[in-house]
C-alpha cells in the first residue's frame, strides 16, 4: 500500500483551510447584511429597508398601472413655512414618474409658494380653519382627510400618502411604498421594547393600548395605502378622537395614539422602515442606509400657536 507523502497532505489540508475562509468570510458578510434588519413583520408583511427591493423591477410592475398617488400635506398657519422645499424636495425624489396629486390644506392660501411642478403631477390649496391649538390643528386632520376623500380624491387617485409638513425627502421614495394599508416605524422607537412605546395608556381613551399588547409604535407622520383603506382608518381614528372629546379625554399624541390603536386591530399590510421617517436631529444609525425623508429641526414655540 502507498502512503501519500506528508507535503502533499499538507497542501491538500490548506486548500481545504482556504476554501473554507473564503466561504465563510463571504457568507458571514453576507449573514451581517442580513441580520442588521428584520424585513418582515410576524404577520408576514414586508418591512422595507434599503437592500429588500429592486426599484428597477418594482417601477416596471406599477408604471404600466397609469396609477396616480394622492398626498396630502397641512400647513396651517407659521407651518406653510415648511411647504416650499418640502414639495421641491418631493419633486425630486417622491414617487418621481407616477402621476401625484398633492392637497396641501391650509389657514393661508395666500402664502403657498408657487413650485415648479413636473408633468403629470398637480396641486390643489383646499382653505381649512386656523386654530390657537397645535393639538386640535394635528388631530383634525384625520376628519378632513376622511372629508376630502368622500368628496375629491376618491375620484381622483388610486393610493394616498398623508405627510408632515415639517419635513424634507432626500432620496428615492418610490413604487416599493405601495400597498393596501402602510404605515411606517416612528424612528425615535424601533429600538425599543414595547413597554417603552409612548402609546395612550389610560382605558378610559378609546386609543387604550395595555402594556403587554402592540407591534411597533408608527409615526404619525405617515400614513398611507388603497385610498379607501386610508379613508377607512382616518374615519374610525376620526370618530373614536370625538368619542374621547365626549369623554374630556385626549390621547397622549393625539391622532398618533389612535393610529396605533387602529393598526393593531387592523394590521398594515407593508410597513415602512425609519428610512421614510427619519428626524434631522438624530444621528443616523448604522441599520438605516438611506435617509429618505426627514423632519426638520424645528422651534417648536416659534412655529406652534401654543406651547
Ligand atoms: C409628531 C408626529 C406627528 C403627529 C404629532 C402628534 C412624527 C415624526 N410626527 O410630530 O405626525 O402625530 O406628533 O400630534 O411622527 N401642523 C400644522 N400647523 C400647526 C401644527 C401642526 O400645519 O400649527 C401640521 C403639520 O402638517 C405638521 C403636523 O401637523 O407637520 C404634525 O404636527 P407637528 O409636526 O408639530 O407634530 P410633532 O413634530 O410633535
């Protein structure tokens, strides 16, 4: 019987040794740049993180649907400061090829700055009443939201982003956004455990969240989806905000707390990563690749009409 000799083992041993380097510093990156995010929620729907999508490929599916994109955004009152580079901003980068309708509702329409708007995309300044309550001004909107689809978008557009003002896109927010019902992680909390989430705690608001029960905590800053599945929600959130004021109740953040109330009975069917709702004043972490859009730093006792 042949032996092989030793120096051939050798080399045959560190083939081995380097082909399993290569294939596990390739795979260990690879499983890095996984595990950073969870892309799916427990109840199956995508969590959309820079990295998850194709945008080529999306866009090729939904362009050919000649869809238009209703967004609303309120300025009302010192907020109408916040219009012009948010919608120059939105020009650039917000769902850039598709047919969008913006409604910007506000105390001033005087004061809407006049931006260049791209072909296939519209604006209309529909005047709503001012108030000397920033609380009243943010939970409103989901009784003219729900308003103004009964009366104008419903026949007007296919899927509807409601945004902040107070904000600016800074990169490509496209077709990946859609869905029946999204909603997008608050950034200040998608580290935290549940118990942290400043959802509304007391049982006498119709917002009630016990400590043991939620999801995420989403922003209000976003809602969007089918335009009858937002009506839906806004008109719920809506009734359930004025059983509370029948009750001299109001939730902790207003139409936020009932938002989250909502989409943990009703859950959305895409959620939306921090990257579409990130805030200038916190440093960028090292899950989130791409800032989409951003509220800005603000003063809130010079732009609110109370503190
Ligand atoms: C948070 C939420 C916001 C809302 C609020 C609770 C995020 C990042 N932001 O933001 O969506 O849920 O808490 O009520 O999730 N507005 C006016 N004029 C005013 C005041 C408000 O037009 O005088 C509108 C404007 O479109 C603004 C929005 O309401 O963007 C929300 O108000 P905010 O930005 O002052 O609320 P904020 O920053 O506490």
């Amino acid at each position: 019987m042949r032996f092989i000799k030793p120096y051939v083992l050798l080399v045959i041993a560190g083939i081995f040794l380097l082909l399993g380097y290569v294939y596990f510093s390739f795979f260990s990156e690879r499983l890095n740049r996984c595990t950073d995010v969870v892309a799916v929620t427990p109840w199956l729907a995508p969590i959309v993180w820079e990295g998850t999508f194709d945008a080529v490929l999306i866009d090729n599916i939904y362009k050919p649907m000649n869809l238009t994109v209703a967004t609303t955004v309120f300025a009302v009152g010192k907020y109408v400061r916040f219009l012009q580079d948010f919608l120059e901003t939105a020009e650039k980068h917000f769902m850039v090829g598709f047919h969008v309708r913006y409604y910007v509702f506000t105390d001033r329409p005087h004061d809407v700055p006049s931006v260049n708007l791209s072909q296939g995309r519209h604006l209309s300044v529909i005047q709503v009443p001012g108030s000397n309550r920033w609380q009243e001004i943010s939970a409103r909107r989901m009784e003219i939201i729900q308003t103004t689809i009964e009366r104008q978008i419903r026949g007007e557009a296919d899927y509807i982003f409601c945004l902040d003002v107070d904000s600016k896109f800074h990169a490509h927010w496209g077709s990946e956004s859609l869905g029946r019902l999204v909603a997008v992680i608050h950034p200040g909390y998608y580290e935290q455990t549940r118990d942290r989430f400043p959802y509304e705690r007391r049982p006498a608001s119709t917002a009630y969240i016990p400590m043991d029960e939620g999801d995420y905590y989403y922003g209000g800053a976003m809602i969007g989806g089918f335009v009858e599945d937002v009506y839906t929600l806004a008109k719920v959130c809506r009734t359930r905000f004025e059983e509370d004021a029948g009750n001299s109740i109001e939730a902790a953040w207003q139409e936020e707390s009932h938002l989250n109330r909502y989409l943990l009975d009703n859950k959305p069917s895409k959620v939306l990563s921090p990257e579409y709702l990130w805030q200038d004043f916190k440093a960028k972490t090292k899950e989130v690749k791409v800032i989409r859009f951003s509220g800005v730093i603000k003063n809130y006792a010079d732009v609110r009409p109370n503190v």
